[in-house]
C-alpha cells in the first residue's frame, strides 16, 4: 500500500504557471522519464525552491566525485529498502 504525503504534490497536468515551466525544465534535462519523481513534486509549491533542490541534487548526487554515481545510486536504494521508501 502506498504511503501518502502530508504535502499536496501538484500533479504535472495542472501545474500553475512557474510550477509548470519548472516542471518543464526539469523534463527537459531529464529526456525519457515519464514523469517527475514525487520527491521532487512537494517543491513545486515554490518552483523557485524546485529549481534550487533539482540543481543542489545535480551537482551533488548525479555527478561522479569521491563516490562513482552508480555507488550512490546503490547506497541510495538500499537507504530507501532499509527505510520502507519508495525513493
């Protein structure tokens, strides 16, 4: 059973204004994924903020550093199984 959120995710079909161009955005630089994650949809309530999350996970997670992004992505699906997440 999914868990639902305290935050009203805004459903990329009847995004506002600002919500909807930065869900645009984020589809842009995301070519092929069906829809934006749920983790990022409780942002758009500030597409300012949206932008801002979207840019700080670029440069810190879908990146290679110390970690190869393919580490993280592991460390990152396990942190959620251990968490009963679905992220």
């Amino acid at each position: 059973m999914a868990k639902s959120t305290y935050i009203r995710l805004i459903p990329e079909s009847s995004a506002p204004g600002d919500a909807s161009a930065a869900y645009a955005e984020w589809f842009a630089s995301n070519p092929g994924r069906p829809a934006v994650p749920d983790i990022l949809k409780c942002f758009a309530h500030r597409p300012d903020f949206f932008r801002d999350v979207v840019a700080f996970s670029d440069r810190l997670h879908f990146c290679d550093g110390h970690l190869t992004y393919r580490i993280k992505e592991m460390l990152a699906t396990l942190v959620s199984a251990l968490n009963q997440c679905r992220y």
